[in-house]
C-alpha cells in the first residue's frame, strides 16, 4: 500500500507529510485513513514525542479535498470521519505545528486550522471555496475560522473564495508567522525546537486549558483556570535549578 502519509521521529519531533504530491496532496479518504492511524497513535506517545509537524510533500501543503472523490461519492470507513480525524488532530496533547508552503485550499485548510500554530513558507496561498463549487463545510471551517481570523474576515473568505496570499494571511492572523522561501524548512525546525526546549507537560496543561475555557465567559474562564490548573510539572525543580545555577 503507498504511503500517503509519511512519519519521521526525530529528537522528540515527529514529522507527518501528506504525500500525494502528483495530485498536490489532494484529501482523499485512503489519505485520511492514514492520517488518522498516525494521530491516533500520537495521542498515546507523549512521553517520546513532544511536537507534531504537518506539512506536504513536493510543490505544496495540499491544494483541498480530492474533487473527484467528492464527485465519485465518496465512502469513509465512518460518517463524519474526516471532520473526526481533523478534531483529533486539534486534540493531540503535543504542540502541532502545520507548516503550509503552496496552496492551501478549503478542506487542506480545515485541516492546517486543526494545528496549533501556522508557519508559513512566502509561496503559501489560503483560500476557502467552497462556495465555488454549492458546497458547504463539513469539517470544521464554519467554526475554527472564525475563531482565528474573526467573524468578519471569515465571511469575506467564505464568500469571495479568493486566494489570499502569505503575508495576507499574517495580517489577519490566520498564519502566526511567514518566511522566506529558502528558509521554510530551517524556520519549521527552529520553530519546533523551540517548543520542545520548553516543558512538555506544561504543553499538555496548557492546551487542555484552553480547550477547556474556549467560549467561557473571562470571569468564568478565569474560575476554571483557578480551580484546574494543573500547576507544578514533574521537570519544575530541575528546569529551575538549571537557571539559577547560572
């Protein structure tokens, strides 16, 4: 069977890449499958892995969902299983990094809004057309766009379907940081590294808490932060007794 999603552990950093590259990564459900596998078993590694990366093989992150699938009639293994593999994806406990370069088109963009952070390369292009084609989404886009971007901005991406280019997206805060082209890769590792330096376990804590809050009101917010907060990790006494021995 191919493999139309790569995994490489490296140093605590797993790498996933979509690799469909003769069809730009376009999501297929035979894709999805794999991708799922790959989260599924990520949830439960947390002890040897500490970041996730997404990216896409060849010329970009994905150009969206497979239209001849959409076309054929499409039949995963579950209803709803795309959307469920993409929310699986934004629940790992490790920070998930999507590193978009190329076109990153409607369902590929439902699922790089399913990572914590997104880096993109200069050549990155971000588009939501589903309206061009009667459709509507069915995996998350509704919901995690606007959330990032706002309401506003969402609407004019859903209703448009224009392409917007990396530093657009920048500006509206749906890429948290673009670079040069010649420096994606490098960037993506910095960018990686630098999460894995700091606590894991605070990672995990605090990801669980912002889920846990996302919607709250600030009082009640600030409650459940009071109530849950996780405090002290097991690496605290070591991580500050390091510093002061500086």
């Amino acid at each position: 069977m191919t493999d139309l999603v790569l995994r490489e552990d490296r140093d605590g950093l797993c790498t996933l890449t979509l690799n469909r590259p003769d069809k730009l990564n376009a999501l297929n459900v035979a894709l999805f499958v794999q991708l799922r596998a790959h989260v599924d078993a990520l949830a439960g590694q947390t002890d040897a892995i500490g970041c996730v990366v997404l990216k896409g093989a060849g010329r970009c992150f994905s150009a969206g969902h497979d239209l001849k699938d959409i076309n054929a009639g499409e039949k995963p293994p579950t209803p709803h299983f795309q959307a469920d593999t993409v929310e699986a994806l934004a629940n790992l406990p490790q920070a998930v990094i999507t590193a978009v370069h190329g076109h990153c088109y409607t369902g590929a963009l439902e699922l790089a809004l399913g990572g914590d952070i997104i880096l993109a390369a200069a050549s990155a292009r971000f588009a939501d057309t589903h309206s061009r084609w009667a459709l509507t989404p069915v995996w998350g886009m509704s919901q995690r766009l606007p959330r990032r971007v706002g309401v506003a901005k969402a609407k004019e991406m859903m209703l448009t379907a224009r392409t917007y280019t990396a530093d657009e997206a920048l500006t509206m805060g749906l890429a948290n940081m673009v670079v040069p082209e010649e420096r994606f890769e490098d960037e993506v590792e910095n960018l990686a590294r630098t999460i894995l330096a700091n606590s894991w376990f605070s990672h995990r804590a605090n990801k669980r808490l912002l889920e846990k809050t996302d919607g709250m009101a600030l009082a009640e917010g600030l409650r459940w932060e009071i109530e849950n907060s996780e405090g002290r990790g097991p690496d605290t006494e070591e991580r500050i007794g390091a510093f002061l021995k500086k």
